[in-house]
C-alpha cells in the first residue's frame, strides 16, 4: 500500500453529500458544528454514512 492509497480512502467523503451522512440535522452538522449547510453539497471530512435500515 503505497501513499496514494491512502490519500485516496483519505479524501473518500469527497463522493458523498451532506444528506448522506449521519451527522447531518437540517442543515448543522453535529460533528463539527458547521451550521447553514445543503443536503447537496459536497460532504465535509467528518462523513460518516447513515446507517441503512432492513425493511
């Protein structure tokens, strides 16, 4: 595993958008207490993906 690997699974959030992570509360982000965020924008560093639930 070389430095590019882990750069790459580093900057991962970087597909992902602030709807999809379970930090995310209308528009706040509980992690790293970022307020006036859009669900559609670009995830930020402290992404963490919603858990998905068994129907």
């Amino acid at each position: 595993m070389g430095l590019g690997d882990a750069l790459r699974r580093k900057l991962e959030f970087y597909k992902h958008k602030h709807g999809e992570c379970q930090n995310f509360d209308n528009g706040t982000c509980k992690a790293a207490h970022f307020t006036n965020l859009k669900a559609n924008e670009t995830a930020c560093p402290h992404f963490k993906a919603k858990q998905k639930t068994g129907a």
